[in-house]
C-alpha cells in the first residue's frame, strides 16, 4: 500500500523517503492534496537488510522443524493434509 506524502515533506525528508523505498515502500507525492507522482523501487523487488535477511533464514529453519503442540508434531506440510 502506497503511503501519502505532501511534496513540502517529501522534499525534506528525501533521504529517509529513498530508504523507506529501499525497502520496498511506495509513496504517493501530493500537491494541494491532489497526487502529482510516486515514488516506487525502481525493479519492484524489496531489498532487505543484512538482519532481516538473517531473520527470515532463521524461521524458514524454524519452519522447517516444526513446532511441538499438545503432542501432536505441527508443520506446514501437515496442515494441507487435513
């Protein structure tokens, strides 16, 4: 979802706004209230941090395991069993 944002604010904040479309956010830029452009990663592909690369191998391990639930082993592939 794209986030609003006057031209004044995008103007000075740019900075942080290119980070945040780092990031793989969009931004709609307003003048007067009324869109005038966006902003939007140039191969709309999200582009993640070194730590949140980290954090996402670590549950796909996470996942890959398992979780243990009243006894009963719980995994991804076993709910699309049922």
């Amino acid at each position: 979802m794209s986030k609003n944002i006057s031209l004044r604010d995008a103007n000075q904040t740019f900075a942080r706004c290119i980070r945040e479309v780092e990031g793989g956010e969009e931004f709609v830029i307003t003048r007067n209230g009324r869109p005038v452009a966006r902003l939007v990663p140039m191969d709309g592909r999200r582009v993640l941090t070194p730590e949140q690369r980290a954090a996402r191998e670590r549950l796909r391990e996470r996942m890959a395991k398992g979780w243990q639930l009243g006894g009963e082993r719980f995994d991804r592939d076993s709910l699309y069993e049922r």
